[in-house]
C-alpha cells in the first residue's frame, strides 16, 4: 500500500512539472533558456548540497567518537572512492540521497524539453500511447532505474502536451470525476488481484491506475479552492521539500532512539512507536525548518530550490488555463 500511494504521488509530481514547464505562454527557444536558468536554481543546486549533506552524514559514522554506537561502520570503515563520489553527485541511476531520484529524473526531462514539444504539439495522442507501450514493456526487465525513467516521462508529458493545448486542469477533473473515480476502482482492484498470480498484469493496472488517481486529486484540490475558498499552506509548500530528503537520513536513528527509551514489549506497542517515530520526526522537521527560515532565509531558500507557493508558479492562481484538452 505504501509503495502504491507513493507511485500515485511520484506521477502527481512528474505530471504538474510538465504542465508548468510548458504553461502560461508559447514555447520559445529565449524562454526555454530562461527556464533552465531557473531550474538549476531550484534543481540543481538543491540536488548537489543535498547528495554532499548526505555525503557527510554518512561520513560522521565513522568517526572514532561513534565508535560504541557503530561498531560494526568503525570495522568496515569509510571506503567511498571519488569514482563512488562523483557517480552519487551526478544524474546517476543511485543519487548519494536516494530520495533525489526524481530530482535527477526532471533534471533530464527538462533537458530534452524542446524534442518533447516538437512530439507533443504534433502527435500528442501518438507521442503518449507509444510513451505507455514503453512503460509496459520495461515491466518483465524488472528494472527500477528503467521503470522510473519511462514512468517519469510519460506523465511528465501527459501534463506537458495539456498544457500545449491549454487546457483547464480544474474543468477537466471536473467534467471527468466519475469515468477517473470508476477507472481507479476497477484498476485498483484488478491489482489486487493478479499481484499474486500475474504480478506483470498487476503492474499494468498499477500503471493504468495512476492517471485516473491525477484526475480524482485535481478535482479535490480544485473542490477546495473553487468552492471552499482555500488556498495552499505556504510553510508548508516551502518545508515539504526539506522534510522529505532530511528525513531519509535520521528516521532509522530517531526510531531507534524511540525504541531503546519506550522500550515496547509487544508487537501492537513496537508497531504504534515505528509509526509515531514518524509522524514525530516530521513536526520535530517542520519546526527546524522554521527556524531555519527565521534565522537564515537565505539558506532555507537555497536548500528547497526556493519552493514557495507565493512564487508566479502557483498552480491554481497562474497557470490553469481555459482551452481544448488533446483533441
């Protein structure tokens, strides 16, 4: 269950950078350059100063001050070679922070961004279908990196090639609530039912699953924007990003921590402490943040990309568009 939800939330991510990438205006090659100005601020940077920190953190294991802590890290040692360090910093298949992978994915597809807009404002449907035919067909090479890499792409074009025909997200969801609704019902069920028997099939309707999933989440956003007046929560729109590659590197440290002081003896107290470690570890994360933003700005900005929601990146404020959706 976890790993379905997060693949619902991964393609959520990949499907509304394509469309603001390519949204609010005509893709030109001064303003592609503009772009990827902005995203080596809000990739890039972020991306390397987080694969260091961790770098380091993984470095501080090995010091001898550690050394009753990790004994078994102080036998082995430290032995990351620059080939090691170099492959972990780079657009590598295993960033030094594994949470990064999907940074390093858009990294790439911003790249070959103008080849997608040629593809997709030409053979939009075309383009997709053969996207999904690849996607399917990297499933029996039981390959994570591949997976990632044509899954990731093919949302991300999915959200690019509807924001080249301006389409209006929120109508869209709208006018498609129940054919997404009963889509993800009936592929959430039949995964369920060949994981055990055909995996590969149940694959294909995770897959098949996950667009709906992005319609029935556009609606909800847009049900509580549009008729409950609500709008993002800045701190946390600027926090997500710093709790989600930061917690990766202590959650195994701070659950531990949990169990030697709570001590649980049954299984129903060791699982409540494992998931109250979690939800703990996340406010303690938030309110660091805070204080990082409050202390030094400058430094919470570079570390996040700068990912604001007062930014004219908005989603539901700058860059829905009313318009034809891939007719």
């Amino acid at each position: 269950m976890q790993a379905f939800l997060s693949e619902n939330g991964v393609a959520s991510f990949f499907f509304i950078s394509g469309f603001l990438f390519f949204a609010s205006a005509e893709f030109t090659m001064e303003r592609y350059v503009k772009k990827l100005k902005k995203r080596v601020r809000s990739l890039l940077v972020p991306y390397i100063l987080w694969n260091l920190i961790t770098v380091v953190f993984l470095a501080l294991h090995y010091l001898p001050i550690f050394s009753g802590i990790f004994p078994r890290m102080q036998e082995e040692g430290f032995n990351m070679g620059w080939g090691d360090f170099l492959r972990g910093m780079l657009i590598t298949t295993s960033p030094h922070n594994l949470n990064l992978w999907f940074i390093r994915e858009l990294m790439m597809f911003v790249l070959v961004a103008p080849l997608l807009y040629l593809l997709l404002s030409r053979w939009p449907i075309v383009t997709i279908a053969v996207m999904y035919l690849s996607s399917v067909a990297v499933l029996p090479l039981d390959s994570l990196y591949q997976q990632q890499v044509t899954w990731g792409i093919l949302f991300f074009s999915i959200g690019s090639a509807m924001a080249i025909r301006n389409c209006d997200l929120l109508r869209f969801a709208s006018d498609h609530m129940q054919m997404a609704a009963w889509a993800f019902f009936i592929c959430d069920i039949l995964c369920w039912v060949f994981r055990d028997t055909v995996p590969l099939l149940a694959d294909v309707f995770k897959l098949l699953s996950l667009m709906p999933m992005i319609v029935l989440a556009l609606w909800v956003a847009g049900w509580f924007v549009t008729k409950k007046n609500k709008q993002a929560n800045i701190f946390l729109t600027e926090a997500t990003f710093f709790v989600f590659v930061f917690h990766p590197l202590i959650i195994s440290h701070f659950i531990m921590f949990l169990a030697k002081v709570l001590a649980p003896k049954t299984d129903l107290t060791i699982t409540l402490v494992y998931f109250a470690g979690y939800f703990l570890l996340v406010a303690i994360l938030l309110g660091c943040y805070k204080l990082l933003a409050m202390a030094a700005p400058s430094v919470a900005d570079v570390l996040t990309g700068r990912r604001s929601a007062k930014r004219p990146e908005n989603l539901i404020d700058a860059h829905i568009h009313k318009g034809e959706c891939l007719h």
